[in-house]
C-alpha cells in the first residue's frame, strides 16, 4: 500500500533510549523535532526560532534510521505515518494527485504528525531526463505541490522525515526542501560497545564479557550487522544441546543453556560479516 502504517506515539513502542549509540542524532532531532512539536508556543515568536519543515536522515543500510524515525516520533507525542518510495509500483501513479491529496489532508488531521518517508530517492529521485516515466515525474510533482500547499499554522506540526541510502540519487529541489540533512553513521568501536549492551542486555552472559573485544572485532559492522550477529552466537549454545541430545538419544530434557561466551560471537563473525562499504564524504 501506498501508507505502510499509521500509529500512535503511545504504541510505537520505540524510545531513543532503546537506540544505542547516535546521540548527536537524537539531541539535534530533539532540538529540531520534539521540542518544536511539543512547545509550539515557544516557536511562535520573531523570525529565528521556526520550526523545520524537512529533514533528511541519510547513511549507509542497517545504521537505525527507521528507527530513528520511530523513536523520535515517540519522544515528540506525535502520530507517525510511514510511507515506503519503492512500494509505489505503476499501478499508483494514475493516482498521483489524488494520493498525495489524501496523504496532506489525512496528516493534517492527525497533525502533530510525523511522515517517514523511506527510500525517498525511489518516490522522489532525480529527474531522469528524456527517459522518466510521465507518471513519476507527476508524483514528484504532486507531492512536491501538497508539501509546499501545508498551510503555515499546520507546517508546525507536520514533519516530512526523509530517509535514504542514496542522497546523491535526490533531486535538487528536493534537496532544498529538506533544509537539515543528517548523517547516520555506522558506528566505531565505543558505539558498537554501546549497541551491543542494547542487544546483550537480557542474555546469559559469561561472567566478565568483554564488551570492548567483541566492539573492536566487529569493524565495519552497522547496528542491524550487530543485531543479526547477536543472533547467530546466541543459537549456538541451542545447536550444542541439540547436539548433545542427539548423541546421548534423548531429547526435551530440562534444558539449560550454557551462557554466551565472546568466541561465540568471533565464530558467529563467518555467518555475518558487515554488510556495507559505505562513502558519503560527499554529500554534507
Ligand atoms: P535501511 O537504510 O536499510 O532501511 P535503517 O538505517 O533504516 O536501514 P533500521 O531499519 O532502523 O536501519 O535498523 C535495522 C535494525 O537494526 C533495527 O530494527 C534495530 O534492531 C537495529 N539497529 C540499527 N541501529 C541500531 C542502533 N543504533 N541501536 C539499536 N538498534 C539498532
């Protein structure tokens, strides 16, 4: 569907404490998001301190801009919207005007609101010459249109959240309308540490684990790298007891996991590996 989801903030369930390491990133969206978003009325004098209209998250896959997203929508009391570029296939394009009008008009009312738009170079890419599609010029078109047609008292409390992996497939004009653009970078080795205390936080641990270890052999590695590495150490104590049942012929017995040591995590490195090879000195 064109709008993949329509949430609450109180049922997001997403905080910025969930979210490990990035703390620039949250203390500018704070800045630029919550507090606007929540105090309106501190925003509403003199021509400095206006609210943003556009931000762009952008950086590798995996580096926790959806969540990001989330999480900041929770901490701003506001609705969340999210819409994905790559899921509007041709058969939407007929209704370019007719969507984003809904899109606008639907957000207005739920207005504080938040609209997450992933992938926003697939919706809202460059314009691509004598090839494009009629169709996905209209949408660009369309959405620039209703963007620009918030009135002024709902552009305080509506917030276009862009995200991408390729800010340099982004139109200029669309650029311009997303005045703070973000890096979210993926994470050295302190943050890595800090992410993985996230992941570990509930898990059977061997005692003294060293964070700091598993942090410096996991260069490369974004927070989703680390979250699906986790995963991969935390099955091998369960294939050990299945092992084990297998050889002594039995199975369901009480099982207790042994805890997770650090060379579950080093093994675990040859089923995850990082997943990017990522440069946007580029793009600022
Ligand atoms: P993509 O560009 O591929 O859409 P993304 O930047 O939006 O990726 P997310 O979808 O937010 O990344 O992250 C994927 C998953 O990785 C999250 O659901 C979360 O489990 C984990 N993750 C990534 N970064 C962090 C982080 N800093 N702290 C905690 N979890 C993280």
């Amino acid at each position: 569907n064109f709008i993949s989801a329509v949430v609450p903030p109180d049922e997001i369930g997403v905080k910025f404490d969930d979210i490990g390491a990035l703390e620039d990133v949250k203390r500018t969206l704070n800045e630029l998001v919550s507090l606007p978003m929540r105090r309106p009325e501190l925003f509403s004098h003199g021509n400095l301190l206006r609210p943003c209209k556009g931000i762009l998250l952008f950086g590798p896959p995996g580096t926790g801009k959806t969540l990001l997203a989330k999480a900041l929508a929770t901490e701003a009391g506001a609705n969340f919207i999210s819409i994905t570029g790559s899921t509007l296939t041709s058969k939407w394009f007929g209704d370019a005007e007719k969507l984003t009008k809904a899109l606008f008009s639907f957000a207005s009312r739920l207005a504080p609101v938040i609209i997450f738009v992933d992938e926003v170079d697939s919706l809202l890419g460059a314009r691509g010459g004598a090839f494009e599609h009629e169709a996905t010029r209209r949408m660009r078109n369309e959405f620039m249109a209703a963007w620009d047609g918030l009135r002024s008292k709902d552009s305080q409390r509506i917030l276009i959240l862009a995200a991408t992996n390729r800010p340099f497939d982004l139109d200029d004009a669309v650029i311009r309308r997303l005045p703070r653009r973000i890096y979210v970078d993926l994470p050295d080795a302190e943050n890595r540490m800090k992410i993985l205390r996230i992941f570990l936080s509930l898990e059977n641990l061997e005692p003294g684990f060293r964070y700091d270890e598993l942090a410096n052999a996991t260069e490369g590695y974004s927070g989703s790298d680390l979250k699906n590495l986790c995963i991969a150490a935390a099955y091998r104590p369960v294939q050990e007891l299945l092992e084990e049942e297998k050889k002594k012929g039995v199975t369901g017995t009480a099982p207790s996991l042994r805890p997770l040591k650090l060379d579950d995590f080093i093994q675990a490195k040859s089923k995850v590996g990082a997943s990017v090879a990522y440069d946007a000195t580029s793009m600022n």
